[in-house]
C-alpha cells in the first residue's frame, strides 16, 4: 500500500527562529508607527514596549503548550488540550481569520509602496504580489522558508539603517511626550501590537520542524528578543529624527527618516526595502494559515480534504483555500482600520491560549512541578490581564467584531473532533 504524503521535517532550530522574526519584523512597522506615533507622541517606544511585553508573556503560554503539544494550528490544539474541541475551535477560528485580514492588509501595503514607485494600481499590485507568493507556497515549504529568510535579512539591514540615522538625536528628543496621556500610550500599543504578530505563526511550523518540543520554545524566545529590541530603537530613532508629528502625518515613516537624514535616494531606497518586509510578512502569514487549515482539517474541525498533503509535501488544497479567500479579502479598508480588527481578534484568541496553560497546571497536565507549575500560572494570568487591557483600547467597534468572530466560530464548531 503507497503511503499518502507528509509534511516534510526539515526546519532547524535557526530557519525557525528566522522564520519567527521575518513574519514580525514587516508592514507593522514600516505603515502602523505613524498612526501610532500620532497617538503615543515621543513616548511611542513605550507602546511598543507594552506590547512587546504582552506578546512575550503570551509566547511563554506557547513556548510551554508547544512542549505537550507540538502541532500545527496551534491556538487550536493549545486550547482543545485545556478545554475541549469547541473552544479550541473558537481560538483557533480567531486566529485563522486575523490571519486572512492581516494578510489582505500587508499586500496592500505592498501595493501602496509599489504604487509610489511606480505608478500601478494599488489592488493591481496587491493581487499579483499575491498570484507570485501562491506560486512559492505552492512549490514546498523550503523554499518558502529559503525565500522569507533572505527578504529577512533586507528587512533587517533597512530598520538597521533607520536605527543608526536617527541615532545622534536621541540625546536632543523628549521620549516622555505624551500628547495624549497615558490612554494615548495605551491605544498606540493597541494599535501596534499588530507588530507583533508573527511569534505565534511558530507554532504552525511545529510538524515541518525536525525537533519542535525543543526548538519551538527557543525560536520563539529569540525572535521575541531580537523584534522587540530592533522595534524600541526605531521608535527611538523615527521619532528623534524627524519629531512624532511630523512621523505621524507621513504615509512612508520610515522612508520619510531616510530622506530627512540623507535625502530622497535614500527614501527611494527604504521603499524598496519596504517591499521586501511586507512581501516577506504576507509570504509567511499564507504560509502560516494554510497550516492553520490544514491542523484544524487533521483534527476534524474542517472539512478532511483541507488536511491532503500534495506530491510536494504540502496541503495544497488548504494553501489555495487561503489564497482565494485573502483575495477576497483585499477590499476590506485601510491598514489601520483592518490592523485594528485584526488585534481585537488576536488578543481575544491568545486570550483563550493564555487560560489553557494555567488551567492544565492546575490539574496537574503541565508535567510540571514546583517553581516552574507556579510561573505557569501566573505569567499566562498576567498575559490575560494585560490581553484584555490592549483588547478594552481597541475601541468598542473592533471588540463588537471579534466578539461577533467568536459568536460565528461557536455555532459552526463541531461538537466532536480528532484528539
């Protein structure tokens, strides 16, 4: 009898945790600091510290789930382990519709940059970003890591840039401003926590890693520290070169630092970059949800032809299911509008995730003892609280979605599922 195929095991512990900060460090940065920066003021690095620290207590509740349950669709197996198939479902049915938006979102950013350069329609240049990620999707998985790893490495060396330009104002700026108080601070971190969003995208790699009970937890402790340190000192640098307002009212910040500093070849230059970090951000969230659809489909919470693996070790059919639908998807709103939605709907899910692990220790189910069953239950309650606090400064209209998402994922939730 031929044996079906599988999901090929050949990530280490490096493509992974490269992986992990390729996905994060992209369009959140490059398009959401400046509406945060209209929001948080100079103390714009702050927010993006609450944020940090919120995505890190939650990527504690991964790293520890991923160790007893190292599967794709993560927010889905971390939740059913604690709480049954239903509300896994839920968590994971939030999670997978973030990434459906923050997709749509990101390649319209890459149009808007692309359309600055050269002058092509916005959803044109959207759509066919897309049509050429599909392709990569479609051909394996290494070469979808090999590629999101060398657009990583543009990204970086351009935040890299913007660091150093803005470096020598740092002794000259106030990074306590606050024009909006602390609830300013607070909305922004709100905002750009969709900076973040990548650490747990990890979890959906954990069947093509070689050893993931051992390198999940520590590619998602490094690609947790190296974004949130790049991302505090780019808000240091952004706001120190050219003031936050002036960060605020720009449709290409960080192409507008370039420029203040070294003129328009430079910001020419930081847009191309820019291309590559939201082309690499949407290449790694297809890639991502379609592993979300297909553990979900593995588990029987989908329909069981989304779990197929093609002839090139892949789920084809889940990777073009995500294709359409983020199409679809492209016509939504603007970035920060839908960036908003997104986090409303993230927060809600790791939320869910955050609860499980407490839960688990408390029935004894974490295989832990002493010191370590008490860190696991409170970081993650720490994690909740501090969720729903970024979650209650969305605004009322993005909290009504992800509770109407939530809604929507209960009732279609199967009452049975795969173990």
């Amino acid at each position: 009898m031929t044996q079906a195929p599988a999901l090929r095991r050949s990530l280490g512990l490096w493509r992974a945790a490269l992986s992990g900060v390729g996905v994060i460090l992209g369009a959140g940065v490059y398009a959401l600091i400046a509406p945060a920066a209209g929001r948080a003021g100079g103390a714009l690095w702050i927010a993006f510290l609450v944020a940090g620290v919120a995505a890190a207590l939650t990527a504690y509740s991964y790293a520890r789930l991923g160790r007893l349950r190292p599967r794709n669709s993560p927010e889905f197996q971390y939740t059913a382990l604690a709480f049954g198939p239903r509300a896994g479902f839920v968590a994971g049915w939030l999670m997978l519709a973030a990434d459906l938006l923050a997709a749509a979102t990101v390649a319209l950013g890459f149009g808007g940059y692309l359309a600055h350069l050269a002058g092509t329609p916005v959803t044109a240049n959207a759509v066919a970003l897309l049509a050429a990620l599909g392709l990569v999707v479609a051909v394996g998985i290494d070469q979808s890591v090999g590629l999101a790893v060398a657009l990583t490495f543009v990204e970086v060396l351009g935040l890299i840039a913007v660091i150093l330009l803005g470096a020598p104002s740092w002794t000259s700026t106030n990074y306590l401003e606050a024009p909006h108080g602390i609830a300013g601070v607070w909305s922004a971190a709100s905002l750009i926590f969709f900076a973040y969003l990548g650490f747990d995208e990890l979890g959906n790699l954990a069947e093509e890693m070689r050893d993931p009970a051992r390198d999940l937890p520590r590619a998602l402790w490094i690609a947790m520290g190296v974004t949130t340190t790049i991302y505090v000192l780019v808000a240091l640098s952004a706001t120190g070169a050219v003031g936050w307002g002036a960060l605020a009212d720009s449709p290409a910040p960080l192409a507008r630092v370039a420029g203040a500093v070294l003129g328009e070849r430079a910001a020419a230059g930081l847009a191309f970059v820019a291309l590559a970090a939201t082309a690499n951000t949407v290449l790694l969230l297809l890639v991502s949800a379609s592993r979300s659809v297909y553990g979900m489909a593995a588990a029987g919470v989908l329909p069981a032809r989304l779990a197929r693996v093609g002839a090139r070790q892949v789920p084809a059919e889940a990777a073009w299911l995500v294709l359409v639908v983020t199409g679809a998807l492209l016509f939504v709103g603007g970035v920060a509008e839908v960036a908003t939605l997104t986090d409303a709907a993230v927060l809600l899910s790791f939320m869910l995730v955050n609860a499980s692990l407490p839960w688990l220790a408390a029935h004894g189910r974490s295989s832990t003892m002493g010191w370590r069953r008490t860190a696991d239950a409170l970081v993650p309650a720490a994690a909740v609280v501090l969720c729903a606090t970024l979650l209650a400064h969305a605004g009322w209209t993005a909290l009504g979605v992800a509770v109407a998402l939530a809604a929507v994922g209960l009732a279609l939730a199967p009452r049975r599922a795969a173990a």
